[in-house]
C-alpha cells in the first residue's frame, strides 16, 4: 500500500514537471528512490532490498543505450530505474513493454497531427515513385521533422499506470 502511494505520487509529479517544463527533477527521484529503497527493507526484509535494487538495475539497464545515443534525456532514465525501486524487476518490464507501446503511439499522433503532414506524404509517395524508375528525389522528411521530441516521461507514466492496473505481469 505504502508502496503503491510512493509510486502513484510519484508518477503524478513527474508527469506534470516533464510536460510543463521537460524536466523531471532530481529533488524528486533521489528522496523517492531512498524512501523506496527503505520502505522495501522495513516492509519485506532484505529480500525487499535485493529486490529493490535489482528492480532499480533492470530500470536503468533498459533506458541506459537510449540515453548513451541521445535518444532520452537522464531524467527519463532515473524515473524507470526509481518504479524498479519501488515495485521490483518484473513489474519494471512489464512498465517497459508498454511504455514502448504508449510512446510509439503519442509519436504516431505527433506525426500525423503535426502542421504539414499531407505534404510530407505527398513527397514520400513521389519519393518511392521515383526510386522505381531510378530516379533521385529530395529527402521526403527534412531534418527538422527528425529534430521533433516530445517529453517521454509521459509514456514512462503511462506504461507504468497501465502495468500497476494491468496487474504488472499478467499479460507477459
């Protein structure tokens, strides 16, 4: 229960900071991740503990690579590693696996709703006409549509909200 309110707060803080200012803040994740890491210890031991960290491990182990190549900003990163503190490994894939799902979605919409969408289709439809026919055309997406983000502490939120209601690992 304990645990759970940690979570919950947790999530609901992080998903207002990341969207109104593209930040998650480390003055909430380290108090979060010590007060998890004690509430795993004074409520199962230290099989709490190991479990606990092993959870922060798997959570930072998953977001690591991405935010090596400059993918994912660290705050991303630090918020999967603290829900593997606080609810365990298993819980902390389930979280991922729909996290990929929610983000691939919100960037799916951002795509498609994004101003000048029908004219990137167009070019990528002549793009592809062309190539038949050995033709070189201009790029069909510029490069300001790659430099596009979105703040991903949102799908991190939601993946982990879907997983704590999906009871966690039951659809693995």
């Amino acid at each position: 229960m304990l645990l759970n309110i940690l979570l919950f707060s947790v999530l609901i803080i992080c998903l207002i900071t990341d969207l109104k200012s593209r930040k998650i803040y480390n003055k909430v994740i380290f108090p979060s991740l010590l007060l998890a890491l004690l509430l795993n210890v004074i409520l199962h031991g230290w099989s709490g503990l190991t479990g606990s960290l092993l959870g922060f491990a798997a959570g930072l182990g998953i977001l690591l690579i991405p935010y090596l190549m400059g993918g994912m900003g660290a705050g991303d990163v630090k918020l999967l590693a603290l829900i593997g503190a606080i609810k365990g490994a298993s819980f902390v894939f389930a979280t991922a696996i729909l996290m990929g799902v929610i983000g691939g979605l919100i960037g799916l919409g951002i795509i498609l709703f994004r101003k000048g969408f029908l004219q990137r289709m167009k070019s990528v439809f002549y793009t592809i006409c062309g190539m038949k026919y050995g033709m070189k055309l201009r790029d069909a997406v510029g490069n300001e549509g790659l430099k596009k983000t979105y703040p991903y502490g949102v799908a991190i939120a939601g993946g982990a909200f879907a997983a704590f209601f999906l009871n966690g690992v039951n659809f693995l």
